[in-house]
C-alpha cells in the first residue's frame, strides 16, 4: 500500500477531527442564540441543552461498544453524516417560529448522540496511524490536543462573526459543511482495522465501581463533574442568555467564548512546562476561576470580559489533566479504557441537572445573577470536595 510510509493518512484523519470540532463550536454558539431569537427563554436554551447532555451520556455510554462491533471508521464516518444532517436541518424548519423549539430540541439531540462516539473513534487509530507515518506518538497526540484545542478557540469567535453578518442559520451551514467535510476525509484516509478482538474487562459496572473505591479519584471526578456541569452551561446558557438579553452583538458573545478557550489551551501548553500545576493546586485554582468570571455578571464592556474568560479557562485547565493522569496512573490496564469512558459518562450526567438548573435561575433571577450564582455554587462546591477529600485521607486507612 502507498501510504504504508506516509503522514498523510495521520493528517487526514487529524483534519478531520479539526472539522469536525470546529463544527461543533459554531453548532455551539449559534443554536442557543437562535432558540434564544425564537423563544426568549433561558429556560428553552437550558431544556435544550440538556436534551444534547442526555444524548452526550448515552452515546458516550455505548460508544465503545459501538466501536467494537463496527470499527472505528464506519463509526466515525457515520458521526459526521449524522451531525451533519441534523445541523443543517435546523435552518429549514426555523420558519415554524417557536413551534420548531421541540423539533430543534429532536435535532439537537439526535446530533449529539453519536458526538462522543465520532470523536472516540476518529481518536482510536492515531496509534497506528503514527506508526505508519513513522512519527512519534507522543508528537501525534500533542499535535491532536493543539488542533483540537484551536477549533474550540476559533470556532466560536468565528460563529459570532458569522451570526453578525447572516444570523445564526449561516454559522450552522458552516456547521453542516465541516461535519460534511469531516466524514469525507475520514472516508478517504481512514484504513479499514485488519482485525477486530473482542475483549471483555468486566463491563461498565466494575468501571464505575473502580473509580469510587479509589477516594482520591473519587474526589477528583467529583470536582469534574460539578465544574464541568457549570462551565458547559456557562458556554451554553448564561453567556448567550446575558448577551442576548442585554442586546448585545453575537460577536462579543463569540468572542468571549472563545477567550475560555483561549485560555484552556494556553493552560494546556503551560502544563507541559510546570506539569505539578496540575496535581499542587488544583482546587484552589478553580475556586481563584470562579471567582474570576463574577464581575462579568455586571456585563462590564468587552475589553474587561475577554480577558476574565481568559483567566477563568486557564485557571480550569489542570482540573482534566489532573483527572487524566489519576486514571492512567491507578487504572489497571486491561480496564483502563472502561474506566475513561465512565469517568466520561459521570461527568456528562452532572452537567443534566446542572443545565436545567440554570435556566430556572435565569428565568427567575435574570442572566446576571444567575450566572454570579452559578460561579460561586463552583467555588463553595470545590471548597467542599476538598474538605471531603481531606477527612477521607485523614480517616482510618
């Protein structure tokens, strides 16, 4: 085979997992501030994005599974068709007015069902595929992490200046078109497995159970679920309902967006010099986080947002290496795989009940408040993790 020697299947397939993400941030912007255009509601914007949460746990559920049985190819082509398919269904039936709210709920989350495990099964062969493009995989994995990383930094930026100029049924054309684009080059330079084993490690069940014997990865994947159930909705619902509501341009929101993810991959890059960071300070930096995004609450002007979400990202990035490295250090190998998915699964269910919490609390208490509630609900949680953590070490061992 040709490409036996050649990077350009690792390129491709990299590619194709940056389409496929830069897609899912312009989904990401542009659907919570179209359901806020029809509805008003921040309560519409956080049932919906719960629907897409409920969908996420489900398909990151099964998706090993899925992965098994089928291949990763056919599983992540399959991922972009479907994401693609349900994007762009979403400019067609936004005539109806609010009477498409629950069929774009439908769409949404019959999109994100197969999000996870597109995402897995693009991810699955960088192993191999290294191998043949005789590139080292710890160059191959960064350069996924850095790729991965920039489509969530210029992505939302991007869909902001995109709803600005056509409304937010061109950034989800732009949406359909990279999933369009993602199953394409997947189609292209993805190999087919030469052979599939089929393996049995217990089941999800022993998974979950390994993580909560083990108190300190307990505690870690506590901390997760809870920051992360705010900081999806903070994307989500409060940032787009307190722009929205202030009638201020899509490209702020955008733009502040995408200043977390700015400072998440600059805190991923930082991690790689000052790897400690990750274990040392964990909570107290995600309680100075916080703390951090209160004052945009006021809805200061746009220079004093960008950089608060620029600290608020930064300071959060230790939290997921901090869980990863706890779960390559403690999982036994032959579960290690089961244990990352339900570790995954943990931490989208807690953003569920998160999410439709916050869309209460902006429709009862206004979007500033709601999102002022919502940071300091993250820092009092933190404080009381790591109190719980503490008693746990200190009890009898």
């Amino acid at each position: 085979m040709t490409l036996r020697r050649s990077a350009a299947p690792l390129l491709g397939v990299l590619a194709a997992g940056c389409l496929f993400r830069l897609g899912n941030a312009f989904a990401a912007v542009a659907l919570p501030w179209l359901v806020l255009d029809l509805s008003g509601s921040g309560l519409w914007a956080g049932a919906i994005a719960s629907a897409s949460l409920i969908a996420l746990v489900i398909g990151a559920f099964f998706g090993g599974a899925l992965i098994d049985r089928h291949g990763a190819r056919r599983v992540a082509i399959i991922a972009g068709l479907a994401s693609a398919v349900c994007v762009g269904a979403v400019p067609a039936i936004v005539q109806l007015g609010p009477e498409a709210l629950p069929f774009i709920a439908v769409l949404v989350a019959a999109g994100a069902l197969l999000d996870s495990p597109g995402m897995t099964a693009q991810d699955n062969r960088i192993p191999e595929l290294a191998r043949l493009g005789q590139i080292p995989l710890a160059r191959a994995v960064s350069l996924k992490s850095l790729i991965g990383n920039a489509s969530f930094v210029a992505g939302p930026a991007l869909a902001g200046i995109s709803i600005g100029f056509g409304g937010a049924s061109v950034a989800l054309v732009i949406a359909f078109t990279c999933s369009m684009l993602s199953a394409l080059l997947i189609a292209v330079w993805l190999p087919e497995a030469r052979r599939r084993t089929k393996r049995n490690d217990g089941g999800m069940l022993s998974a979950f159970g390994f993580i909560f014997r083990a108190p300190p990865l307990a505690y870690l994947t506590l901390l997760v679920m809870v920051v992360v159930g705010f900081t999806s909705t903070t994307t989500s619902v409060l940032l787009p309902s307190l722009f929205h509501q202030a009638a201020r341009a899509p490209q702020e929101f955008g733009l502040a967006a995408s200043s977390i993810g700015a400072g998440s991959l600059c805190g991923a890059l930082l991690l790689t010099i000052f790897p400690k960071l990750a274990g040392q300070f964990t909570a107290l930096l995600v309680i100075v986080a916080s703390l951090a995004m209160v004052p945009v609450a006021l809805l200061p002007p746009l220079p004093a947002i960008l950089p608060l979400a620029f600290i608020y990202g930064l300071l959060l990035a230790p939290l997921g290496v901090a869980l990863n490295t706890m779960l390559f250090i403690q999982a036994p190998q032959h579960l290690r795989g089961r244990v990352q998915s339900a570790s995954a699964v943990l931490t989208l269910a807690a953003g569920i009940p998160i999410a439709l919490l916050t869309g209460l609390l902006v429709e009862t208490l206004g979007s500033g408040m709601a999102l002022m509630a919502c940071m300091l609900a993250t820092a009092l949680a933190t404080m009381c993790t790591q109190l719980w953590s503490r008693s746990a070490d200190a009890g009898p061992r």
